[in-house]
C-alpha cells in the first residue's frame, strides 16, 4: 500500500540555525488531487530517457548508471538494448536494477519530480516481443535502423517497489499493486498547450480564481503551473510572496474539451461569487 510520507519538519535548517519557511497554502489542502502512484506513472508516460541502475559485474558489485531510452508497455518499462553493452551483461548476471526518471522541469532540479522504479530487469521472452517492438518503435521510430540486430534484445523491468518525489516535502514509498492499478493522466499530453494558453491568454481568470476559491483574495497575479484529470495549480503572487493554490475540477476530465468546460464553468461561478461579494 502506498505510504505518503509528509516531512515532521515544515522546513530545512538554515545556516542560521533558523527553518526554511514553506509557503502557507491558501487553499483547502484536502481538494482532491492525483495520488503518488499516479504521478509516478505519468511520469514515467510522460518521458522516454532515463537511467538505468545495475549491479557490476565487472567491479565487484558496484552500482553501474547508464543513460537509456525506454518506453512503457503494459505498465513495464521496456529496453532496447546490446549484448555489447555493459549495463546488458550486468542484468544477464544479476537481473536486480532500477530505473531512475526525473523531470528536470523546474528552474531549481530538485523541486523537479522524479521517480525510482526498482525491481528486476529480465529479457522478454519470445511471446511479448512482437508487441514490445510495436510499442518500442512507435515511441522510438529511429530504432527500426537497428531492432532486428542480432545483439539487440528487448529488456523489461518487472517494477515491484517506487520510490516517488514530487518536490520539497512530498514523496513516498509504494508497491507493484499500486503502481499497476494506477492509470496515467489524460491530459498528460495536454497539459503544456493547456497551461500556456490559460497563461497567454486568461491571466485574468486565474486572478478572479483565486480571490474567489482560496484565501489568496488579495493575489496581484498568478500563473497556471500544472493541471489533471482531477484540477489545478497555480502560484499566486501576493504581498507576502508566492504561494501555492490548487482548485479541484466538479466534474473529472478526460480530455482538453473538457478540461475547457470545466475551467470556463468555474470563471462563471467565480464571477458569481464576485458580483454577490460587491453588488
């Protein structure tokens, strides 16, 4: 079962002796929101490089990092990868390993997601290669000039433990039932052209969104900063600094139409609540 773990300390220790300040989230902190496992997985659909972690073979059972591509099939992160290559005869002596993937998306790396898929990484036998390769190619189209090498053999790893962060103060533990059940996000895909256009082209809105739907009511500005099947981010920025501000969608979305109906409903509630506030 998943075990989301929350920090004892709501700040790091500073030189001064002082803790680090997290900023007040202005909203109801209990809205519905994806779960770990659920961010992991998305994740690990949104990206297709990682780095793949091995036991030695050569120096003694040593962890080995390398750089690979992969894709996800049927919940398994899948390889392409030489009998030439290290990282290959080090899984062919002791299949344990882990993939590490991260997002890099954020201008401080480790606010960025990652996770560590751990488990074992063993060849696919026969019967799941054919789909494999489809999935594999479609994902990685420059591999057809090498996929039926001889030496070249599809790897999957057998994921039974992850280990997710999802920024400062928000990581966990969780197992194969859990990553197995969860199911990646729809918007996924989306999600940038979602958030570039609310923040182009309705800044407004999410101003109205938070003087409305949080306690940030006197927010000079905010930016979208993430959306899901389930609602979305925001930082606002206020007189005491930027804070966190995350609104919950009525209805769970699936698609970008209706992640628009969703968002233009609320501008309508929230012009409501605004001409009630100030008739």
């Amino acid at each position: 079962m998943t075990i989301e773990e929350q920090p004892k300390n709501r700040g790091h220790v500073l030189p001064d002796g002082s803790k680090m300040k997290v900023p007040e989230a202005l909203y109801d902190t209990n809205v519905r929101r994806a779960s770990h496992a659920e961010e992991a997985r998305t994740l690990a659909e949104r990206h297709l490089t990682g780095t793949l972690c091995s036991v030695s073979k050569q120096h003694d059972g040593h962890p080995y990092g390398s750089f690979v591509t992969y894709a996800m099939h049927d919940g398994q992160p899948i390889f392409l990868i030489s009998g030439l290559a290290e990282h290959t005869k080090n899984l062919m002596k002791n299949p344990k390993a882990s993939l590490l993937i991260s997002d890099n998306a954020s201008v401080n790396p480790l606010a960025s997601a990652r996770a560590t898929l751990i488990g074992k990484c063993k060849r696919l036998d026969e019967e799941h290669i054919e789909g494999a390769k489809a999935t594999y190619l479609r994902h990685h189209p420059e591999a057809s000039a090498y996929v039926d090498f001889r030496d070249f053999n599809f790897f999957g790893l057998d994921v039974t433990s992850i280990r997710y962060i999802g920024g400062f103060g928000k990581m966990s533990w969780f197992e194969h039932e859990d990553w197995i059940s969860a199911e990646p996000d729809p918007l996924n895909e989306h999600a940038h052209d979602i958030i570039q256009h609310m923040n182009e082209d309705h800044a407004d809105a999410m101003i109205l969104y938070c003087q409305t739907m949080s306690r940030a009511t006197d927010v000079e500005s905010a930016m979208m900063t993430g959306i899901d099947r389930y609602g979305f981010e925001m930082d606002a920025t206020l007189p005491t600094g930027t804070h966190p501000i995350r609104l919950a969608f009525e209805n769970e979305v699936s698609t970008p139409d209706e992640a628009r109906i969703e968002l233009v409903r609320m501008v309508k509630k929230a012009r409501k609540i605004a001409s009630s506030a100030n008739p």
